[in-house]
C-alpha cells in the first residue's frame, strides 16, 4: 500500500504510485494571446494619432500639398505658363494707318465731302468720296455703315467706329484693307473730337488681368 492512501480505504480505490493529480487550475493560453494582440492594436493606434497629429501642427501636411500642387503648375512659374497660355490682344491701329472710303446714302448733298475732311483732320487717309453704291444708296436707315474685309473687326473697324456712335459694322469680301463709311438717313455729324479721342483711349487701355483662381507656383 501506497503511502498516499488513506487509512481505510483499499481495493479499487487504493493509490499506487508516485504520482498524483495536480490540483493547479489549468492556463487560459487563448485569454492571454488575445490580451497581448489587443494590446499591440491599441497602442498602434495611439502611436498612429501621434504621427497624424505633429504633421498637422508640425506643417508637413502643408508641404506636402505644396509640392503636389508644383508638380502641377507649367514651367517657368504660374504667371509665366499664364503668359505663355494667353499672350496679350494686338493693340489696334492708329488712325493715319486706315485709308477710309465716304460714301454718302443720303439725299442730302455735301455731307461725303464734309464727313471726309473732318477725318482727315483727325488723323485718317482718305480714299474716294462720292455717292454711295447702288446696293446702299438709300437704304440705310441707321446712322451708318462701316464696311471692311474680315481681318479689320479686330481692330479697324472699332478704331472707325469711334468716329461714329452707332454706326453698324459689317464686312465683305473685299481684299483691300481699306474702309468704307456710307453715311445714313439718321447721322446727324461725327462724334466730337472730344468723344472720338475718349472712346479711342478706352480702346486703346489693355484689359485686366484676371487673378489666377489656381494655386500660385
């Protein structure tokens, strides 16, 4: 009989050996594994919000942005890709470079002749002067027509159109570069001088130019 075996009792329930039961409650291995795991997420994320946090008030988010935003702008800077995008409008030409045909549409007699000098006067050449054309001699309501080939809408025909408020501009086919006015039912007399040399700065000031809404490179 075992020395373990308690007094009394034998048969089947007698212990032999030297082993027994141990008696220590067994380990919860999956508990601790998950503990650690949850522990190392916790603390990532808080090393995490700590990175996030100094790029913030540290002013690397904003460098950063910065450098995509170069990346993006054209050689040369933004005002100079600007430049090189939309180059400046033509200035238009100075009146003693236009040669001006005056035609006169009404049946008042003297006002071709007194129209053409007073243009001389004011700086343009004068080509012929007479009687309208059979497709304009009396049919022009208007104060009158301004006639010209295609190039001269972006510039003669406004500098001619200084001379005279609401007169229509129109162009034909024409391969002179010279210019026609046909005098009107309702012209009264040319803009004054001092109106024409108003209108005539106006035109002459460049445009503004327009604030880029993209970042400045």
């Amino acid at each position: 009989m075992s020395m373990l075996t308690p007094p009394g009792m034998g048969g089947k329930y007698r212990i032999t050996g030297d082993r027994y039961p141990r008696m220590r409650r067994p380990r919860h291995r999956r508990r601790i594994v998950l503990g650690i795991v949850a522990g190392a997420c916790v603390l990532g994320l808080i090393g995490w919000g700590t990175l996030q946090l100094i790029d913030v008030f540290g002013g690397k988010g904003s460098t950063a942005q910065a450098a995509q935003d170069k990346r993006h702008c054209p050689p040369g800077g933004g005002a100079a890709g600007q430049a090189q995008a939309a180059p400046p409008a033509a200035k238009p030409p100075a009146p003693a470079s236009l040669t001006v045909n005056v035609y006169n549409a009404t049946e008042r007699a003297g006002l071709a002749r007194h129209t053409a000098d007073e243009l001389q006067k004011r700086g343009f050449k004068i080509g012929k002067v007479g009687n309208a054309p059979a497709a304009y001699d009396k049919k022009v309501k208007g104060t009158g027509i301004l006639l010209g080939p295609g190039s001269a809408t972006a510039g003669p025909l406004k500098v001619l159109a200084t001379q005279l408020a609401g007169a229509q501009q129109k162009t034909d086919g024409r391969q002179t570069p010279d210019l026609d006015l046909v005098i009107g039912e309702g012209f009264q007399a040319l803009a004054t001088p001092q109106e024409a040399a108003k209108a005539l700065a106006l035109l002459n000031r460049p445009a503004p130019g327009r604030s880029p809404a993209a970042t400045t490179c």
